[in-house]
C-alpha cells in the first residue's frame, strides 16, 4: 500500500493514513505513526489539522493497546 498523497507529511494524507493503520503492516504501521508526530510537532499546520490527526492517533493507538492487552508481546 503506498502513501495517500504525493507529499507523505502534508496534513490530509497524514490523516488519511492513520486510517489505514489496521490495513498495513507493522513497519508501515510505524512510519504513518512518526510521520503523524513529526506534524503534531511542526506549529506551522494549523491547530484544526493537529488536533484532527491527534485524535485519530490516539484513537489508533487505543485499538493497538486493546489488541495487544493480554498477549505475550504485551508489556
């Protein structure tokens, strides 16, 4: 699966992407969450873009945490 957008680290397809997180694998999985950090911390997006992606990262990182509670790999 590749990036949404032609620019992986504009707003809207680091949104997109965190959606995707369930359909990708791990190492996808973890590049799409370091490029939703690295605009979480860039205070040129707006605040609308940053509390969106915010969200949906931790709503992500939510369902990780509840598939993996219980799990060997768990901690």
């Amino acid at each position: 699966m590749t990036l949404i957008s032609c620019n992986p680290e504009s707003p809207q397809a680091v949104y997109d992407n965190l959606k995707l997180l369930e359909e990708v694998d791990i190492d996808r999985s973890a590049t799409y969450r370091e490029l939703a950090q690295t605009v979480l911390a860039d205070p040129q997006v707006s605040l609308g873009w940053r509390q969106a992606i915010a969200e949906q990262l931790n709503q992500a990182n939510h369902l990780l945490a509840m598939a993996t509670v219980g799990r060997e790999d768990s901690y």
